[in-house]
C-alpha cells in the first residue's frame, strides 16, 4: 500500500483540480462595519501552495509585495491536507488581521 506522494505526484493532483483555485471567505470590514468576502486565491510556486490576497494590516498595505500565505508541500500529506492546512492558515491570517473579523 502506497502512503507517501511524490512533489511530483502533488503537483500533478493540484493541477488536475477542477474548480475553482480559491477560498472565499465571510468577514466583517471593521473600518465600515460591512460583511465582505476575502478572496485567497491559490496557486502553485515551486513547491509550495500560495494564497494570494488583498492587505489584512496596515503593514501589508504599505508593502509594495502581494500578500500571501503559504504552506510547503510535503510528500507525506495528501493534497487534500495541504488545501485544508492553507484554508486553516488563511483563517490565521484573517484572525490576526487589524482590518477584518472573521465572521
């Protein structure tokens, strides 16, 4: 029985992802007080899974560098575990941010 992927093998199973490459996420803007949605969208780079997304803190919104989130991809997770590891990541993120509350 086979337990481990190759990078490879990880690489191939993402790409061969049909739906759309993306968690949509509910929060509240606590500079409007508005519900809104973060849109994290993932793409591959090198061997790492990248979530891409808008500023979450005054910091980022002063770098000139796309914000994002990553997880390293490991030959000993599916990658249906290294999807819920960068969702679980984006959450994080979200739940450090000065700009959003997650709701």
């Amino acid at each position: 029985m086979k337990t481990k992927n190759t990078i490879k093998e990880l690489k191939t199973q993402f790409n061969n992802i049909t739906l759309f490459k993306l968690f949509e996420i509910s929060v509240t803007d606590n500079r409007t007080g508005s519900e809104e949605y973060i849109i994290f969208n993932i793409e591959l780079l090198k061997n790492s899974l990248i979530a891409t997304h808008e500023a979450l803190t005054s910091k980022q919104a002063k770098s000139k560098k796309i914000s994002f989130v990553k997880v390293v991809l490991d030959k000993d997770f599916s990658i249906d575990s290294h999807l819920e590891n960068l969702y679980d990541n984006c959450i994080n993120a979200i739940l450090d941010s000065e700009y959003y509350t997650l709701n």
